[in-house]
C-alpha cells in the first residue's frame, strides 16, 4: 500500500495503469512459460515460413509461388533478415514471437476501447479476457497471422470510436 501512496503523491501513474501493467506482465509470463521451443511449425504457419525464409534467402519476393496473403510472410522476412540467422528453428521462434508480441500488444488497445464505453474498473476486466484468452495464446504459439489481424482491427476501431465521438458528442 506505501507504493500506491507515494505513486498517488507523485500523481503521474493511475491505479488503473498499475493494474494494466500487471495484467500485460502476468500475459508475457504466461506465454514465456508455456512458449513451445524447438517445435517445428505446422499448417499454415509453415507455409508462411517458407515463404518468409525464401524471400529471406532470395533478397527478394520469389517468382516462381505465392500464397494467397503474403502481407505476413513478407513482415516477417524483414525480422528474418535482421536476425541474420540460418537456422531453421531460430527463424521459426522469431515468427511465433512475432506472433505472441502482437498477441500481447492487443491487449492496449483493448482496455482503451473498452474505456471508452464502460469504467475503466470493467475496461480492465475487457483487457484481461483477451489477456488471458486460451486460444488467442495457441494461435499465438502457432505463428499464424491471427494476432497480428486482431490488432489491426481493434487499433483502427478505437480511433474510429475517438472520432465518431468527437463529432457527434
């Protein structure tokens, strides 16, 4: 309790961020625990990586094959070719952490939406069902596009949800 008061004094962090903080901590812990090491990818996680690691090789996209969406692949040959690694399992973690930091990062804009239409006490209930959400975590650990797609949606909704406000309030 001391912590809280002398964080009230200063008045620069709110409760409600501690708690957002410990709610984006525990998350990271829960997913550096059960994180899958040395596991190869499968489905399309693996096509994807294929794709990455050609166009990673090549320097370039490859002419000769394409998957149907190839803004995944070709975001994630960019972290390939920082990494400057040639191995294959260290590529396929580099994916899948890209995956589980997107599925961490949802958890932002989450709470800042759902403040914005209930208290903020409900709008950390909000952040902590996607924190802790079971198959957001999976499909995280599979290296898929899916987390990167939730956040693309609830970013964009919640600035949308600012300006509707804006001009019709």
């Amino acid at each position: 309790m001391q912590i809280f008061n002398k964080i009230k004094a200063i008045k620069i962090i709110s409760k409600y961020t501690i708690f957002l903080s410990i709610i984006i901590g525990i998350s990271i812990g829960i997913r550096l625990f059960y994180f899958p090491s040395n596991l190869p990818l499968n489905a399309d996680a693996l096509y994807y990586f294929w794709y990455s690691s050609d166009i990673y090789h090549i320097g370039r996209l490859p002419n000769d094959w394409s998957p149907a969406n190839n803004g995944w692949p070709i975001f994630v040959s960019i972290f390939f070719s920082i990494s400057d690694s040639k191995d294959i399992f260290t590529l396929m973690e580099i994916q899948r952490s890209l995956s589980v930091f997107f599925s961490i990062l949802i958890i932002i804009p989450t709470y800042f939406l759902c403040k914005k239409f209930v208290d903020r006490k409900f709008a950390l209930i909000g952040a902590s069902l996607i924190a802790f959400d079971p198959r957001l975590m999976i499909n995280s650990f599979l290296g898929i596009v899916d987390p990167l797609y939730i956040f693309l949606i609830t970013f964009p909704l919640y600035y949308l949800v600012l300006v509707v406000m804006f001009f019709f309030y």
